[in-house]
C-alpha cells in the first residue's frame, strides 16, 4: 500500500495560525520533512507531537530524495513543512512533489492549505488582483535589476518577497524607475511588530525609515495606470 505526502502550510508569525486540520496530520504522520528542524522541532512541541524531523533543503534534498520516494512507497505517511506559511512557494519542495507523480504511482499528494505571507499580503494591499505576478525571492545578484525592471514594465501588480537589507533599495529603485506606481509592504505580517505601509514609493521609503528597518518583508507593487 502506497503512502500519503501531505504538504502543511504552518504559521508565518503567530502559532495560533495553525489550523485543526494541520494539528491532526502531524499527530498522525510518521516523519516531518522540514527545511529548518529546529523551526519544525518548535511547531511540533507546540502541538505535543513527537516525531521523527528530516532535514530537507536545498543543501540535503539530492542525497535524501531517493529515501523518502521509497518510505513513501513503502506506505509511510510524510508531511513536508516550510519554514514558515505554504511549502514549495520559493523553497526545494517543489521537485520532491514533482518525483512523487512521475516515479511514485499511487502515492498521494495532499495538501493543507493555510497561512501564506504572499497571500496575506495580497488580502490587505487594496489593489485589484485579477491578474498578478508572483516573484518569491529575488535573486541577490546577476538577474536582479533585470527582474524589477521587468515588473516596473509590467503593468500588473508584482509581488514578492524581500529582506531588510535591500529594501531600500528597492524602494529607491522604485522612486527612479516607476515613482507613480503605489507600493504596499507588509513588514512582519501575523507577529507582534507588524506594520503595514501603502503609498508612493518615495512616501513609504520615507515611513520606513522613520521606524526601525528590521524584520521580515512583503512587497506588492501596485498596477500601472
């Protein structure tokens, strides 16, 4: 009997995000697959689980792979956890999925969905999302600047995600190439510091260096005109 790879969205901030359902899976799984043990590690203690945590990141997934394709055949029921919110958005797990359906029959898929800081982002940023672009990370160099050029071009609101270190930056970038454009940021969504800002992006440049520039960032640039 083949078995089950469950995909569990967990909390971004607040560990009270985690849904029922999400509790009763990692209470039943037989091992958690998580980029960050020590992350998973806290979540399961939070639920009183007790499980085996398997390292897989980008770092561990090639040696590692081929193991949970055969737990996994051999009926074992995994759960794959990001660090933080909805797995396989910007993080390795996409490809251990995408061997399940090619070299896993009758292995099972299940998601369950949940807290997502792109999403949450985009469910209080205000602008029309009929259509969007999702970016996830930005690379830190190379195809950079071509990426924000590309969104500055494209009339679609773009977002994605972005650390304190470049978040001026990027602002700045913003100012010169497309200062018309309103900009949202969520800073530190679901925890005790979250601060959401919206305006031009020398308005919210200007906010954001008036507070304390630390934390985690959400970037929604808003539709061109």
């Amino acid at each position: 009997m083949s078995g089950t790879l469950f995909i569990i969205a967990t909390p971004i901030g607040n560990l009270s995000d985690l849904s029922a359902r999400a509790k009763e899976v990692l209470a039943q799984v037989d091992a958690v697959l998580a980029e960050d043990t020590r992350e998973a590690a806290k979540l399961l203690g939070h639920v009183g689980a007790s499980k085996t945590v398997i390292r897989y990141d980008e770092h561990t997934r090639g040696q590692r792979e081929d193991a949970i394709l055969e737990s996994l055949k051999a009926g074992k029921k995994l759960a794959l956890v990001a660090d933080r919110g909805t797995p396989n958005i910007s993080d390795p797990g996409g490809r251990l999925v995408e061997r399940v359906y090619k070299e896993g029959p009758g292995v099972k898929v299940v998601p369950i969905p949940g807290p997502s800081a792109m999403s949450a982002a985009l469910s209080v940023c205000g602008f029309p999302l009929q259509q969007f672009c999702g970016y996830g990370f930005l690379p830190l160099k190379n195809k950079r600047q071509a990426i924000l050029k590309q969104m500055a071009e494209d009339p679609r609101p773009a977002v994605f995600f972005e650390s304190p270190h470049r978040i001026e930056k990027v602002l700045s970038f913003f100012i010169e190439v497309c200062p018309a454009r309103e900009v949202f940021i969520g800073r530190e969504l679901t925890k005790t510091f979250e601060h959401l800002y919206r305006g031009k992006p020398e308005e919210v440049l200007k906010a954001l260096r008036a507070d304390t520039i630390r934390g985690e960032f959400v970037v929604v640039l808003g539709p061109k005109d």
